[in-house]
C-alpha cells in the first residue's frame, strides 16, 4: 500500500497548494475588486496579461519562471546574491509556480464575485452613514465571499494538478519537490503503474473533494435578500 | 432581489432577457467545412508520405553524432531518417507501449535487456561497439574547484544534476560510480534528477546547480561547462551501447541496412570526433 514516500508527497502536495492559495488570497482580492469596479484605458490589456498563465502552455510559463528566478535571472540572480537564496529546485519554486498558474482562475472567480454584488445594497448602507471601509467589510464581503471561497478552492484544485510549470521551475526531487503529478509522470515512466495508480486513486479522492466542496458552495442558499 | 448562482469562470448574465443571437449563414459553415476537409486530407497525404522515414528513438546522449551520421546517410542510401531523443529508460517504455521505433538504440544494455526479454527487438541484429565515460562538470564561469568525486560531498558543492539515478542510463552509471566510490550516501540529498543527462547539463549551464556528472561526449559538446574531473573507466561502471532492429518496425529492412551503416567504420569515425569510445570489431 501507500509508503512513508507516498503519504510524503501527498502531504507536501497537499500543503504547498493550500499555501500557495493563501499567498495569492490578497493579490487575487485587489485585482478582482480592481477589475469588477474600476475602467481604465488600458484594462483589457491588464486583463489579458492576468489570464496569459491560464491560455499559455504550462510549460512555457515554467521556462519563463526559470529563467526569472534562476541564479543568473534577474530576481534570481538578485536574491541569491544579497539573501543567498535559491528558488529554483528548491520547495519555494513549487510554491511559486502553482501560485502562478493557479492566479488566473481565483482573479477571475473574484471578479464575477464582486460584480455580482448589487451597488444598490452598497448605496444603501452608505446613506446610512457607514464608511467605504465599513461597506466593504459588511456589504460587499460578505455577499461575495460565496463566490471568493469558490474560487480560492478552484485556485487549489489547480494547484493540486499542476505539473508544466512545476516540472520546469523545480524539478522531481524526491521528498523534495516531488508533488502528486510528477510523482505519478515519473512512476509511468520507470514502469512502476502499481505505484502510479496508488497516486492517481489518492489524486482523485482529492479532486472530487475539492469540485464537490465548491459545487455546494456554488450551489448553496440562493436566498432571496 | 435574487443573487445568482455562482459560476466562477463565466461572466455573469447583466440582461437575462436579451437572448444574444447569432446567425451565421449556411455558405459560410459550408466554404469552413470544405476547408477544413481539403486541410485533413492535406495532412493525411503528408503523412502517408512520411511513413517511409526510418524512426530511430536514440538516447539524448547520441543525438549530436548520430544527426551527424543521418544527414550523410540519407545522401548515400535516399532512406529518411527521423529521430525520438531521450533518456533510454522512457524511450525502452514508449517502444513496450507500442511506439512507431524502428531501431532502438539505448545508453545501457540493461534497457535493451529488458525489451529482449519482452520480444519486442529483433536479437539478431542487436549490437553493441560504443562506450563512452563519465566527467564531474561545473559551469565554465564558476570558481568552484572539483577536482574528485570527493568534493562533491564537501559543503561548496550544494546542489548536483543527474539523469535520473533511479531510471535514466547516465544517472544510473552516476550513481554506480559514486557508490563504488562510497559517496552516494553523502551526495544523495544533493542530487537533482533530471529527465535526462542533457538536462543535467543544461542545469549546470544554467548555473542553477552547483556541479553535475555527465558523459564525456555531452561535457564536450558544451561551451557553457568546464570539466574539474575525468572519471578513470576502472573507477566507473562499464558503459555501453547496444542497438537493435524493433520487431514491429514496417521497415525492417532498411533498419538492418541502418544499423550496418551505425556499426561501420565510417560512422565510428563520426562517434569517435565526438568522444565515444568505439570498440574493435570481433
């Protein structure tokens, strides 16, 4: 059955994508709520540079991350300079390719979340008296937190998958970098499909979790307010 | 008021009742459809074309020798030859699960050992005249020292690509190497796997690794690379490589006459300009 390895990568891969959901939270909030309220002249190029990871192969996003934070890359290079730090082949590559690719999808189930609001609620409360602050906290949130949930769990269920990006920027180092896909990509490879369908029962048991949490949550009260 | 139900990727419908309506005419749909199909049919031919070519699934390791061999092949025998480059191990694999090779030519005998096994290579056509050996590199701007396979248990040394030590031919040697050298222990949280050995040498290229073993015929082939350390043939595993004629090749003819042309002197000369080692016919 499942080795001491196994429970090892399903827990690493478990983690780091719950991590990389979180460290994308704030980020994917503000651009959400920038493009739901905000027009510019030059929006619809922003919006297109946000999907750019969800459109363009997975592995193409990697080779740019790796020559990004590579040690001769721009930030890269900076960072193992003054901070000695290595992000290439190391669990912090991991972490910052699954928040990458999994960015796109959380702004955009962001965005439709704070459009969705109704202005109107928000008005209301503001001929009450309360601060743009206090409506937000207390009108806008919460009424959009459904679709916020919903797609910080989407944002997961991708990271939980990611593979081009990941393979590029981190590797497969065992007990290291090695996440459920590659472990799996790696297992067919060397032959060993007993191994590999042990990971994919685990990766499915993981994915139906995940679309059915934010199926309910999608699907919950549709309350009249 | 009613809050619609949540679909994170669509927009939501502002308008529920204006029904957007498209209506593409019948002659456009048409002339798509005629295109496509001419376009289907197209490649359809181009790959009837195609399927004369010889496929050779060849490690990554031989890639630049054997272009050099193919371009003058096709010349003198009018046979096409493509290649599949890649680590030995994955390639072994595609050819179990049914791949289109016609020839096999691997960076271990065990690879080939395996495919025997399973009836899947013609044994009478298999050979093996090339070796090859092992150097410790390090990227040519790099001030590290590694003039042993000991340094690279030192503390300098933090990070080491290989070819995959638990599959891949050349990480598989590497490994050998180091363990009859009693260092794999102290080295094993440093290695970096990597699909195959041009991989580990693109990741010591790049500078993201700190040092990486490798063929001598790779180390060569790179500007980017120094070499700190040759590995003696005594203090490595014997390299070889053996090739074969695929049973179910379509073409297993002109694979016998290839294989004839890869064990000739003519190609030898071609594999030794690279730095193999090609060994004296019996």
């Amino acid at each position: 059955m499942m080795s001491a390895e196994d429970w090892q990568i399903v827990w690493f891969t478990a983690w780091v994508s719950a991590l990389s959901t979180l460290v994308i939270l704030p980020f994917g909030l503000a651009a959400g709520l920038l493009l739901a309220r905000r027009d510019w002249p030059s929006k619809s190029g922003v919006e297109t540079i946000l999907s750019l990871p969800l459109v363009m192969p997975p592995v193409a996003t990697g080779l740019i991350l790796l020559k990004l934070l590579g040690r001769r890359g721009a930030l890269g290079g900076f960072l193992h300079d003054t901070l000695h730090l290595d992000i290439v082949f190391t669990w912090l590559a991991v972490l910052v390719s699954l928040s990458v690719m999994s960015f796109p999808l959380l702004v955009r189930s962001v965005r439709v979340a704070f459009e969705e609001v109704n202005p109107r609620l928000e008005q209301i409360a503001r001929t009450l008296g309360a601060s743009d602050l206090r409506v937000f906290w207390a009108i806008t949130m919460p009424l959009a937190a459904r679709g916020i949930i919903a797609g910080m769990i989407l944002a997961f269920a991708r990271a939980l998958g990611e593979f081009g990006a990941t393979i590029m920027v981190a590797g497969n180092i065992p007990g290291q970098t090695s996440t459920l896909s590659l472990a799996i990509f790696q297992s067919v490879q060397l032959g060993q499909d007993s191994h590999a369908f042990r990971l994919l029962a685990v990766s499915v048991v993981l994915a139906f979790a995940a679309v059915w949490a934010s199926e309910y949550l999608a699907r919950r009260k549709r309350a009249p307010l | 008021m009613k809050l619609l139900g949540l679909n994170p990727i669509a927009t939501p419908v502002k308008h529920p009742t204006v029904q957007p309506r498209y209506s593409i005419h019948s002659a456009v749909v048409n002339s798509v459809l005629r295109r496509l199909t001419a376009g289907f049919v197209v490649a359809l031919i181009w790959c009837a074309a195609r399927a004369g070519d010889l496929t050779v699934f060849a490690a990554a390791s031989l890639s630049d020798a054997l272009k050099e061999i193919a371009v003058i092949y096709e010349k003198q025998s009018g046979d096409r030859v493509v290649f599949n480059f890649g680590a030995s191990s994955v390639l072994a694999r595609q050819i179990e699960e049914g791949a289109p090779a016609d020839i096999f030519f691997s960076a271990d005998e065990a690879k080939m050992d395996g495919l025997e096994k399973l009836g899947l290579i013609l044994k009478e056509t298999r050979r093996s005249r090339l070796s090859n050996s092992l150097v410790i590199v390090v990227a040519a701007d790099s001030p590290l020292q590694v003039p042993s396979a000991h340094d690279l248990a030192g503390d300098k040394v933090k990070r080491i690509a290989l070819a995959d030590p638990k599959a891949v031919p050349a990480g598989v040697y590497a490994r050998a190497y180091l363990e009859k050298a009693r260092l794999w222990p102290a080295v094993e949280r440093k290695i970096v796997p990597t699909e195959n050995v041009r991989a580990a040498l693109a990741a010591v290229e790049s500078g993201n690794v700190d040092a990486g073993i490798v063929y001598k015929t790779d180390a060569r082939i790179s500007r980017k690379v120094r070499v700190t350390c040759e590995v003696k043939p005594e203090e490595g595993p014997p390299i070889s490589y053996p090739m074969a004629v695929v049973k179910e090749s379509s073409r297993i003819e002109a694979g016998k006459r290839f294989v004839r042309h890869l064990d000739s002197g003519e190609a030898g000369r071609v594999f030794e300009k690279y730095g193999f080692i090609v060994r004296k016919q019996r």
